[in-house]
C-alpha cells in the first residue's frame, strides 16, 4: 500500500474516533447520544481529513521521504572552491 495512502487512512481513522469521542461526551447522559450526529460528524470528519492530507500534504509521509532518499556525496573539487570564493568576497566588503 501506498505510503501516503496508509498515512492519511490512519490519520483520517483517529480523526473520526476523537470527533465521535467529542460528540458523545456532549451529552449528558449515555442514554441522550444522538447516534445519527454521532455517525455523520465522523464520517464528515473523516472526509475532510483526507481531503486536507490530498491538499497539504502529510508531514509524517515527508519526513519519511526524506529518510529514505539517495542523497549524493558533494563532489569536492569545484563547487567547493567556488563557496570559498563567496565567502571571502563577503568577508572583504
């Protein structure tokens, strides 16, 4: 399964068990929950999860990216003395 895909399904699945937490715990009593408003909040909430992780991105799917990324050993020879030059150009003005 798709890493991002995994991510936000689990990010959407505890977003709807805290807002069914949330809604139940507005009533007073176990026997005054409204269960429809319990049950549509939820899903809702859980809709609009994934759709904000499609529209921003998920950090933990990022990061995750960034571990397993080939990153390249900087060559030495001539980008090197090019950062050298800058910097001695800065330091002189």
């Amino acid at each position: 399964m798709n890493v991002f895909i995994k991510a936000s399904l689990i990010r959407a699945a505890r977003t709807v068990a805290q807002t069914a937490i949330a809604v139940i715990g507005t009533s007073f009593a176990l026997s005054d929950v409204n269960w429809w408003t319990v049950i549509s909040a939820s899903i809702l909430a859980g809709i609009l999860s994934i759709l904000t992780s499609v529209a921003t991105g998920l950090p933990e799917v990022e990061y995750e990216h960034y571990l397993y990324m080939d990153v390249d050993e900087p060559d030495d020879s001539e980008d090197w003395e090019e950062f050298e030059e800058d910097e001695t150009d800065d330091e002189d003005e």
